[in-house]
C-alpha cells in the first residue's frame, strides 16, 4: 500500500516512474488501490480496535487477489 499525499496527482506520477512501472506486479497489475486511500490509509496508519476490522474486511480480498499468480485476476476495489 502506498500512502500519498494527493490521490489524483501522486498515483499518476508514481505510475508514470520508470523504477516503479518496471515492477512485474504493476505490469501484471498485481496490486491494490482504493476508490478512498485516505479513509483506508489513516485505518491502516491509525491502527485501532475499530479500524482493524475495517481494513481487513476491504484489502485482505484485494491482496488475495493481487497475489494468486494469475495475471487475468482482476483486483476488485471494495465499495467503500
């Protein structure tokens, strides 16, 4: 999970770096994003007793996704 600052302008520059866009996982597009990273990244970096269960219930699918080496998977966004 990257943790940005801008959700528009960051994701796009850090897709547009050549280190990152080389990876096989962002070529195989093998990872997880979120439709809200801020409600997401601050239940992930505020870690709490209420917060927990709400990131495992929205990125453990994606990253069961992302890595089950299949390439056609596609890594479902959860709805909120």
């Amino acid at each position: 999970m990257w943790i940005v600052p801008d959700t528009t302008t960051a994701v796009t520059k850090l897709h547009n770096d050549k280190i990152y866009g080389d990876l096989n996982v962002v070529k195989q597009g093998a990872r997880s994003s979120s439709r809200r990273p801020v409600t997401t990244a601050n239940a992930v970096s505020l870690s709490t007793v209420l917060s927990i269960p709400y990131v495992l219930d929205r990125l453990v699918p994606q990253l069961a996704a992302a890595v089950d080496g299949k390439t056609a998977t596609k890594v479902e966004q959860p709805a909120s």
